[in-house]
C-alpha cells in the first residue's frame, strides 16, 4: 500500500472499498454524467501536443485516457488515486484499449512530492477530497513547469446541484449522524470547493497565480430510471453517505427513504423515462 497521510487514511478506507464497489456498480450511469463537465473543460483549455500531463484523482482513468490522446505519442499522462482498486482498474482499461502512452500511480498528492515534471495538470472532480488541499496542491504546483497551466473541475454549491441536494434534504433530516460508527468517511465531500474565495485562497496560497473560475453547467444523467436514480442516491454522494454512517438504523429506514426519494425524484423523470437535473461546476484555472 502506498504511502498514505494520517489525516487522508479514513478516505483511503472509502475510496478503496466500499466506494470503489459502488462506483463500479454504476460506471455505466457515472462516467457519461462526469464526463460531460470534463470534455468542457478540456474543450476551452486543452494540453498541448507533446505535453506531459498529471491527472489528479483520475479514478477509473477515462480522463487520463481521453489526456493521453489529446497529447499524442510525443506526449504522456500520468494518472494519481489514492485508491488502488481504481488504479487497478484504470490500468487494466487502458491495457484493453491499447493506449500506450499512459501510466497510472497509487499516490496521497498531499503527502508525496513527485520525481516527474508536468506542462499540464488535470482534475475532474479530483481535488475536493484532499484533508489539507493546501499541502496537495504545493505538491503539484512544485512539480510543474515555469508557467505550466493548471485546469480543475469542481461542484458548484449544493442549492445549484439538485441531483445530490434533493436526496441529501430528504434523507440526511432522518439519519441524524451517530457519534460513532465504523464506516469510513470519504473525507471533506464533493462541495469543498464549492466556495470561489475559499479555492482561489487555496490555490494562491499553494503558489499558484492568474486564477480563474469559470462557471459551467449542464443537465446531467443520474438514472436510466426512477428506481437507478434512488439507487444512486443510496449508494453515492451526501445522501449515500448519511445512510451508510447510519447502520443498522439506516437499513431499518431504506425501504421508506426509498418511497421519499421516488417521490422527491419524479420531478427530474425525462418523457423517455431517464432521469436527468441541472448540475453546476466551477472550471478552475490557474498558472504555476
């Protein structure tokens, strides 16, 4: 196991397991919604042919993938996770799909300096989990070139992402948190950077400079179906996490979340039955 910060071991628990299961479960749904907000982000601010490239938090590795190629041969991507099931498997499909000009790391960003030097850094949906992003984006900012851009994708406030802010009002009023519990937590959640002042102060502390924020939204897939997107909400985001802290209380109440979220739901049902709702991110931007 790679070398992990005290602070950043409970996320690694969660990303590593039971995250990783769910996730996995629901790729199909999750990487076409996510990918949406990235390929923007990469549309407005692409790397250059022959740069070598960092993917922050890269997961399943689709973005390093879709970074490698944008790059071509001359170029490489580097894709970062914490969790090694995901690297695991981001190695395994870029195995499968022949890209040749890729690797993948287990590494914690916030406590290991890189050997490697980078001309462009990526993140979609990556930094927000980080303990102390401060110290992980030092980390990054040190291992990038003179005046090498930087281009993150992070969630909006949650009254402007209501796919996981329906569900979250919902359930989390009737899971009150316990004290104790043996589930790990993903660490800060998906709206750390949520805050334009909060993020443009971690990045100009990190030593970064010509930070933008660039606002972006797009309706987002988060079920085939009514009963795909309460299943979602009980297995990923605030809402998922509630329930599962909760334990034997929460699987005694699922079956009448379930009825609330179906009803709380039914409002994003599309006429061919998917079940779609607005999703709003920040494109972050900064140069070293």
């Amino acid at each position: 196991m790679a070398d992990v910060a005290a602070e950043n071991l409970e996320a690694q628990e969660a990303w590593n397991g039971v995250l990783f299961d769910r996730f996995l479960r629901y790729r199909d749904v999750v990487i076409p919604g996510l990918a949406v907000f990235g390929e923007e982000a990469l549309r407005l601010h692409p790397p250059k042919v022959g740069d070598r490239v960092l993917d922050i938090g890269c997961g399943f590795g689709d973005t390093t993938q879709q970074l490698a190629g944008l790059v071509g041969p001359s170029g490489s991507a580097l894709g970062v996770d914490i969790a090694a099931r995901f690297i695991e498997q981001a190695r395994a499909d870029a195995d499968l799909a022949g890209v040749g000009n890729v690797r993948f790391d287990v590494r914690d960003v916030q406590l290991l300096p890189f050997d490697d030097s980078f001309e462009y850094v990526f993140s979609r949906f990556g930094t927000m989990f980080f303990d102390n992003p401060v110290a992980a984006l030092r980390n990054v900012r040190a291992a990038m070139t003179e005046d090498a851009p930087l281009c993150v994708v992070v969630w909006r406030r949650k009254l402007d992402n209501p796919w996981l802010h329906v569900a979250e009002n919902v359930v989390k009023p009737l899971l009150p948190e316990p004290e104790q519990t043996d589930e790990p937590r993903c660490g800060p959640g998906p709206f750390s950077m949520a805050d334009a002042d909060t993020t443009s102060g971690q990045l100009q502390s990190a030593g970064f400079r010509n930070i933008t924020l660039r606002r972006h939204d797009a309706m987002l897939l988060f079920g085939r179906t009514l009963d795909q997107a309460v299943e979602m909400n009980l297995a990923l985001g605030p809402a998922a996490e509630a329930l599962r802290l909760a334990g034997e209380n929460g699987k005694e109440m699922r079956p009448r979340l379930e009825d609330l979220l179906r009803d709380a739901l039914a409002q994003f049902v599309g006429t061919d039955g998917t079940v779609t709702a607005q999703a709003s991110t920040w494109i972050v931007t900064a140069r070293a």
